[in-house]
C-alpha cells in the first residue's frame, strides 16, 4: 500500500437518479487537500454545507447508510465511498445537488470508471493507517451478524451471507488486495428480495429502481396483482421469474454477486472511520446496521489508542523547566533553542513543548510565502528535548554536550506551521550505558502525531581548553 496520501487529478461529473427519491441527480467528485477524507457537499442548499464521512453522524441504516449532520442529509452513501477506498484515493469532495448520490446500475463501477479517467494525484502526506494489532470483534445478538478484525500485512475482507432462503442460498466472497477491487467486486449490484420490494412500494420508497439497478430474488409466489403492480413500478410491459430465481430477465455477473455486494458494503461503512485499515475483516452475515455497528467500535478504539499514546499535559500549567532552566542545562541559544519548555521528566521519558510562531528565522527561506517548518528542524528539537533526558542523569549537565550519533526510520507524517502548539515525547528503547543513549522520538501537534524518529546520541565531556 502507498504510504502517501491521494487525491484526484481534476472534477468528473455523474448524472443518474436517486435511489429511493427517483429524482435526476448530479454528483461531482474534485480534488481535496491533504487530511480532509471524504466529505460530501450539497450544492442544491443555501452555502453549500458539507457533510463529513464520519461515522458520529450516521442517523439511519435502513436500505443504505445515512449521513446527518446539523440537518444536512446524505442517503445512500455506501457505494460512493467504496469506490474512492477501492481505488485508493484518500480525499476528495462529493458534491450533490439532491439528497442521495444518483444509484446507477446498483453497483460501484460507474463512480470507478469516472474516478479513472481523472486520474490519482499523490499528496505529500501520510496516510492516516490504522494496524490493527489485536483480534476486534463485534455481534449482533439480535441478528446473529458478526464481523471479526484480525492482524494482516494488507486490507482484506471476508463476507459470509446467510438469508435462511433456498432462492439464495448461502455464499461467500473475498477480496485478498484492494487493487483488485475494480476487477472483483466495483460491478456487483445491490439487491433485494421480493417481499422487501413490496414493503419499500408500499411505503413509496425506490422511486428510481428499475430492474437495471437491482437484483431481486424472487422468495415468494408471485401473486397476479403483485406482478401487475411491478410491471407499473418499474414501467415494464412483462416481468416474469427467471429459472434462477431472479425477477425479470436480468443476468447475474458472478454466481456469488449478493456476496461480494455485501463486500462492496462494508468497504464503503467502513471508511466512515476516517481511517485506511491494515488488516482482515471476516464478516458473517454483514449489514448497514452491523458494519455501523462495528465501525462505531473500531472508531472508539482508534481514538484511544490515540489518546494513549499522546502524552496527557496541561501546556497552560507551570511546567517543571523553562526556557531558563533548559538553557541552564543545554548549550544551544536562540536562534537554534527550538524546545521552550520541560513538562515532564523520568529516568525513562521526557515530555517537551515548542510553539511554532511566524516570528521563526527559518520561516524567512522555507518557504516565502508558504511557511513549513523544515522536517529536520522538527528531529532537532525532538533531539534538544531527548538532550535534557540525557544530560538530567548527570549531576554537573553544563560540563557536559551531547552528540547526535544516529537517526533511524524518521517519518514525518504532517506539516508544521506557524501557530502550531508541538508536543515532544522521547522514550528510552534501551537503557543508557557509557553515555550513550537509544530513545524513540515523537511529535504531536493538534494531538496528532507528526514526526517520528528512533535517534541515538553520546554524553561527551566538554573541553576545557
């Protein structure tokens, strides 16, 4: 998997209708920076107001998964978001002029086909990758529906259905490489049995299915007045059960096509997570509302482990070393100071603070006009914070400097700019010996990590000369 982020190249354009509303929908896709995700826009409201594929607004699972935030409703969203997880783009905006993106044959290929002609621009960003470390596990007891997370080296899905009826029967499906997401799984539909087609009529719901953009399995008789009420419904002179099982003369494009749909849905539920996912998911009789469920879950657990590992201080409290303290300890002087405070110190851990202004000397090079902070500054301060930790074990630390002896697996996952608040926490990877000291290296901002770097350094005596 790419470690960097993605976006699209340029806007593409869709028309189609509206699953459930039979209106005429246009759904545009464009570019989106770095770190916004997926987030819909509804051009047809008053300051176009965008909605975020985040998980804390789903309102409703019923026939689709549904978005809602401040009253601002997207329908239907799953097919959609499958399609940008299953080509690998990490952001973009999906701007609609209706409630519900337009359904197209009931499948994903349409959004793939257009999302590839526009091409996948690569972001000098990180992806926001979740390993999953441990066995997840959610159920359903009311359904009996279950989805198990387990480690793996990449994202795969399992889906096993089980509707208790011989029309289907039982099937499974997988996908062991999201690159073959278009090729396995972008064309399977959606589908329904015949019972729930009566109840969704009834209701006035799939204003714009016709038998082009769902399977329908046939589970009951199929009475003279309920084939008289389909006919009109889906404007079709005849309509009759195919030996298969299957309503009117409609082709199934894999034997195991209500499966791999399934699978389809719960890429799609599961990027409301904000997150990519290494890692196996084995979902038995999977659904809206279990993959919600289970997503809702997997969310709670990301933002823990988050929190976990984001060091808990209060930057407004006194802290236990200021700019004084440390230049008392340290011999780097402003310009190059780059940590302001020591908030907490151990025998094993150092937790520091900086805050990024414009007023930066290097600000004025990197760049005019664009200002970042340079990544190999941001491992310098990490450094400077690891010094304290390091020259803290010594009674007289002003005799002392310390040397950089190594920089391994570095990563800089965000920017910095001005105005950012850094957080440092350095651990030790092993004990120190003969002045020599292993630590592991972190950078938040926001409480999001930015930069991360394992970095060795010696206690040398300084010269008295």
């Amino acid at each position: 998997m790419n470690n960097f982020q993605t976006t699209i190249n340029s806007q593409v354009l869709l028309n189609g209708v509206g699953l459930h509303t039979g209106k005429n929908v246009t759904i545009k896709f464009s570019p989106a920076p770095h770190d916004v995700g997926y987030c819909f826009v509804r051009d047809d409201l008053e300051g176009n107001p965008t909605v975020e594929a985040d998980i804390q607004w789903v309102y409703d699972t019923q026939r689709g998964t549904n978005l809602n935030k401040n009253g601002v409703i997207i329908n239907t969203t799953e097919h959609v978001l499958s399609a940008l997880v299953g080509l690998d783009i990490d952001n973009c905006y999906i701007h609609l002029d209706a409630p519900e993106p337009p359904i197209m044959d009931g499948s994903s290929i349409f959004f793939v086909k257009a999302l590839q002609k526009t091409g996948i621009k690569q972001l000098d960003v990180e992806r926001n990758e979740y390993v999953v470390k441990e066995v997840i596990k959610f159920t359903d007891d009311e359904t009996g529906s279950e989805i198990t997370m387990i480690p793996s080296d990449s994202y795969q899905i399992t889906t096993m259905v089980d509707f208790g009826t011989k029309i289907l029967g039982t099937q499974n499906a997988t996908l062991n490489n999201i690159s073959d997401y278009e090729k396995e799984i972008a064309s399977s539909r959606t589908f329904s049995f015949l019972h729930e087609i009566e109840m969704l009529l009834e209701n006035g719901l799939i204003q714009g299915g016709d038998l082009n953009n769902a399977i329908v399995y046939v589970d009951k008789p199929l009475s003279k007045k309920t084939m008289e009420r389909l006919k009109k419904a889906f404007n079709k002179k005849q309509i009759s059960v195919q030996p298969n099982g299957i309503l009117d003369n409609l082709s199934l494009h894999y034997p195991n096509e209500a499966a791999r749909h399934k699978l389809l849905d719960i890429i799609g539920d599961l990027a409301l997570v904000r997150h990519r996912i290494r890692g196996k998911v084995i979902a038995h009789k999977p659904g809206h509302r279990t993959n919600i469920q289970f997503a809702k879950k997997l969310s709670k657990i990301i933002k823990e482990e988050k929190r976990n590992n984001f060091p808990e201080i209060d930057l407004i409290k006194e802290p236990l070393m200021g700019v004084s303290d440390i230049m008392k300890m340290l011999p780097h002087r402003p310009p190059f100071l780059l940590v302001d405070k020591i908030h907490e110190i151990s025998k094993e851990r150092v937790i520091g603070s900086k805050g990024v202004t414009m007023n930066e000397f290097f600000f004025k090079g990197h760049f005019p006009g664009a200002p970042v902070m340079p990544g190999v500054l941001i491992i310098e301060a990490m450094a400077q914070t690891g010094g304290v930790l390091l020259l803290n074990t010594v009674p007289d630390p002003e005799n002392y400097l310390t040397f950089f002896m190594k920089i391994d697996n570095a990563k800089f996952k965000h920017p910095v700019y001005p105005g950012d608040q850094l957080v440092f926490k350095l651990e030790l990877m092993t004990p120190i010996r003969r002045g020599i000291c292993h630590m592991k290296g972190f950078t938040f901002s926001n409480e999001r990590l930015v930069t991360e770097a394992e970095l060795m350094a010696q206690l040398i005596l300084r010269n008295k000369k």
